[in-house]
C-alpha cells in the first residue's frame, strides 16, 4: 500500500552494548571505516526525507547532547532525546514507550535499532509503503548475508505478507527481522498494561496474533546489526566500497 509521506523516526540506543565490552561511549557512536553508526544512519534516513529524530537512549545519556552537537547542522532534521533511566532492567519496548509523547501528532512514524546499518532500498522502500492495514510492518530479509548470525538473529514466519511467529530459534523460518519498522500509534494497543518491561519481538507477536502485523520483503541487500566486536569487523567489510552510494 502506497504510504503519505512521513517524517520521524525514533532511533532506539538504550541497550547497554554489553556484548562490545564496556565502551567509553554509546554503543550507536561505534565508528564503522571512520564514521559513527548515529552518522550512518541520519545520512541514510534524513536523506530519504526524514525531518524529525526522537533518540532513544540509556547508559551514557549524558554524552548525547555533546555528541550530537556535532551532527546538528549537518542534517536537515530536528533532534529529540529521551532518556530510558532503566535502560538496565527493561527492554527495547519499553525504550520505544518512551517517545509516545512526541508520537502523538503522527499517523504513522518509523523505528529502528540504533546500532544496525541499514540500505538504502530498506529506507526509500520503506518509506514508500504504508503500516496500514496492520499497526506495524516490519522489514524482513529472506536472503541474509553470509555476515547475519542466524543462530542470534531474530527470525520470522509470515504468509500472505503477514507475520505468524516472530522470534530468536524459529523453525522452520521464512525471512530474518532486520531492525526497522513502520507503524501507526496503535502498535501501542499492543502493549500490556500492567508490566514494565516488555520487548518489541513480543509486542509484534501480540500483534501478529490479532492480524495487525505485517512484513515488507527486501531480499538480499547489505544490512547489518552490530553487537559483538567481530560484527564490527564485519560491517567495516561490508561498507568497504559501497561508502559514496551505499550504507
């Protein structure tokens, strides 16, 4: 379905990073071939058009405004952070509950993991296609690279564009999660209303399980998420070449 446009995302960097060792600065700050993942990633999406980034951040908060000091009249976007000040006992669901105030006036917005690197045909394809009918849309990749650890990665069975299961183990699987999303506030309907911490996998299966979650398939292309030292090395592989048109 085709989508109007849209213009804020919300970048989830809460998670302590702790397969990286313990970092002297946020883990979304990593520099992959000399650029840091945050400058990656607003090159990619402020690019394609969006306007607004809410940050979603938890150990090391007090380094972002500096940091992003930095980048501020590089992009043609706006920046908000949010602090998730129990980023050590929840879990990524709840860091994206945090950015509902500032989701109040959007149809429709996207989120991802701060620390992946995505492609450029994720971002303009996901921007070009709508949530709607489900309260999210994930993209999925049923061709992985070599580089995607199966055996970490969150994995998806989906039929008809729409997701059945979602989860770490799946058996069999149709596509790999990739980090990115598009959704409507509703997603939030979603979430349980008496428990603290909950993660996005599990939210999106308490949607899947009522037909409200959906996928975009893009197979194949060079995305990447960076939790352990070895995966760094790998993205820096991975951008090798591709840095003037790719990620």
């Amino acid at each position: 379905m085709a989508a109007e446009a849209l213009h804020t995302l919300v970048l989830l960097a809460a998670g302590p990073g702790s397969r990286q060792g313990r970092l002297p600065i946020p883990k979304a700050w990593l520099r992959v071939r000399g650029l840091p993942l945050v400058y990656r990633n607003l090159r990619l999406f402020c690019g394609a058009g969006i306007r607004r980034v809410i940050f979603v951040t938890g150990r090391l908060h007090e380094r972002w405004p500096a940091l992003l000091g930095h980048l501020r009249h590089a992009f043609p976007c706006t920046f908000h952070l949010v602090h998730n000040p129990r980023w050590f006992c929840t879990q990524n669901g709840d860091s994206l509950r945090r950015a509902l105030p500032y989701l109040q006036d959007a149809d429709e917005f996207l989120f991802a993991m701060a620390d992946h690197l995505f492609a450029p045909e994720q971002v303009r394809l996901i921007l070009q296609t709508s949530a709607a009918p489900f309260a999210v849309r994930l993209v999925v990749d049923p061709q992985p690279g070599p580089w995607i650890d199966l055996e970490e990665a969150t994995l998806v069975q989906f039929a008809s564009g729409q997701i059945r299961r979602i989860g770490k183990g799946l058996r069999p699987w149709d596509a790999v999660d990739t980090g990115l999303f598009r959704a409507s506030p509703r997603i939030f309907r979603y979430y349980p209303a008496r428990r603290e911490s909950i993660g996005i996998t599990e939210v999106v299966q308490r949607a899947a399980d009522e037909g409200q979650a959906g996928v975009l398939v893009v197979p194949g292309v060079r995305w990447t998420d960076l939790d352990t030292p070895l995966d760094r090395l790998r993205a820096a592989l991975l951008v090798a070449g591709t840095d003037k048109t790719g990620l």
